[in-house]
C-alpha cells in the first residue's frame, strides 16, 4: 500500500517543487538523451580505415627495401595483396588492412635477424614489428597498426597435427615449436589466403625446390619432394586445407587441392627428373588448365611503383 502511493506522492513533490518551465527542460533533454543512445545503438558501422594510394605505395616500397624484386618473396606478398579483397569482403574483415598485412608479412624472410632456421621461424614477429614501424611511420592509426601487426604476427601456418599423415603440419614440425593462433578477421583472412597461395600448383613447385635445393634438407628423389615424402609438397596442401578458417577460403581450398592433386598425380617422375623440368610441366598444366575462378587474377608485374 505504503509503495503503491510513493510514486504519486513524489510526483505530486516534484510538480510542487519545480516550476512548469524547470519540468519542460528536464523533459527535453531526457527526450535528446534517448534519441542520441538510439543513435548510437542503431547507426551503421563506420567504414573501416582505408589505404590512400600513396600509402599503398609507400608500404609496397617498404616491402621492396627487404626482398628482392621480382624474387619469390615479392611475389608471393603481391599476390596475396591481389587476393585480399573478395576473402576479406565475405569473412567481413578490413580489406585495406589485410592488404597492408599481406605486403608486410613475409618481409623479413630474406634480411632479417638471425640464422637462417631463426630468421624463418621468427618471420612472423619479425614482420610484425617492421609492419607496426612502417604503419606507424605514415600516420595510420593505431587500431589499423595493431590489427595489420597482430595479422603479421599470427600468420606462421600451417601448424598443428595432421592426422591423415600422424605428423605435425609443416611449420610447427619444421620450427618445432607453437605459434600464435589468428584471432581478429584480419588476421584470419590473412592466414587463410598464404595458405590458398601454398596450395596451388605454383606452391607445390616452390616447396619441391626449396627440399630439392636447400642444404637443410637431406637429399631425396624429385618424386619424394613433390609428392610421396613424410614432408613432400602435397603434404603441405592437405596441411594447408585442414588448417582454412573462414568459410569462402574453405571452398576456394577444396577447389585448389583438386586442381593441384590432377596435375602432382598426372606427373611422370621418369620424364620430370629435376626442378626445371618440373616448372616446365607445371606452366604447361596450367596453360591447359587454368587456377581455379574462386583466386583473383593477379595483373602482371610492372617496374611502377603500385604492388
Ligand atoms: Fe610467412
């Protein structure tokens, strides 16, 4: 009872206490209050941060201070600057800073600190910090420097235990240790489209080569490189595919593996003896069968200064 006939009585208080004007006021700026947190609540996103094109080519020079132009390196991050958007549009991520990521997360694979084994398992902090320093350095902000530097850091894939092949994926074996896992769209994007670009029959070339050529690997038959070794290069392909985060990424995959296992199983080892005989195929299987539609086509390399 005594409840039911507060709040009356408080009105009837406060009408005697404040004038008509004093209530009207009161009255408005409440109305203003609740149409500005409707504002707030109901307003569409702001449209992310961009790269204007003097930044772009200012962290594309960036890249080109520590990688050698026209080297795998250059263009690998130049295809996944090229890849970026139609992944970044679906996963809903900021297109402009996975493409700012994607320039900058391999750059200090070929002059940064440490051995050669170091400096390949720390490229991802090691890109981090430069992205942040070169981000930072032409005034992005700093959400847009975090997110591209976190994506940097985040990207070392494929990683973790692969079942089919009970032996840990590529990079957690080869470095022997854990790496951070992608947490923002960005970051997740970023990983998903090194992996796309592992995956396709240029991938395959490129990690055959590197077992076929680099010291650190023991010496083992072309055959056991591309695609019958513990650490062939298909294995990286089905390491790759097991490890896609977002969904078009995912169904781009399915597509690549298909595409690369018709050429990796169509090879005849008695004919494809060494590493130029296997880019030679390569180039003619991909004349007769072009990448699959779901990866941009990515413009022929210029001298210009735009990646
Ligand atoms: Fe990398």
């Amino acid at each position: 009872m005594m409840r039911k006939l507060a709040l009356p009585v408080l009105a009837a208080v406060a009408r005697a206490l404040l004038s008509r004007r004093t209530r009207r006021a009161i009255a408005l700026v409440m109305g203003g209050l609740l149409v500005a947190l409707g504002y707030v609540a109901l307003r569409p996103a702001p449209p992310g941060e961009k790269l204007t094109p003097k930044e772009r080519e200012r962290i594309y020079a960036a890249l080109l201070k520590h990688v050698e132009r026209g080297g795998p390196n250059h263009l690998h991050s130049r295809r996944l600057y090229h890849y970026a958007p139609p992944f970044a549009e679906a996963a809903g991520a900021n297109v402009h800073v996975v493409q700012a990521a994607a320039l900058l997360h391999d750059a200090t694979k070929e002059d940064g600190k440490g051995e050669p084994k170091e400096k390949f398992c720390t490229h991802g902090e090691q890109g981090a910090d430069l992205t942040k320093a070169v981000l930072s350095e032409i005034g992005k902000s700093e959400t847009f420097t975090e997110t591209a530097s976190e994506a940097v850091r985040e990207h070392m894939g494929p990683c973790g235990f692969n079942w089919s092949y009970l032996s840990r994926r590529f990079m957690s074996k080869f470095c022997d240790r854990r790496f951070p896992k992608p947490s923002s769209a960005e970051a997740k994007v970023l990983y998903d489209i090194d992996m796309l670009d592992l995956m396709t029959v240029d991938g395959v070339v490129k990690v055959a080569e590197l077992r076929q050529k680099n010291p650190e690997f023991e010496k083992e038959p072309l055959e056991a490189s591309v695609r019958s070794g513990p650490d062939s290069a298909w294995k990286s392909v089905v390491d790759a595919k097991q490890t896609l985060l977002t969904e078009k990424a995912k169904s781009c995959g399915a597509a690549l593996a298909e595409h690369t296992k018709i050429f990796v199983d169509g090879l005849d080892f008695a004919k494809v003896t060494d590493v130029p005989a296997l880019k030679q195929a390569a180039a003619a299987y991909l004349v007769a069968s072009p990448l699959p539609s779901c990866l941009p086509v990515v413009p022929p390399l210029t001298d210009g200064p735009s990646p």
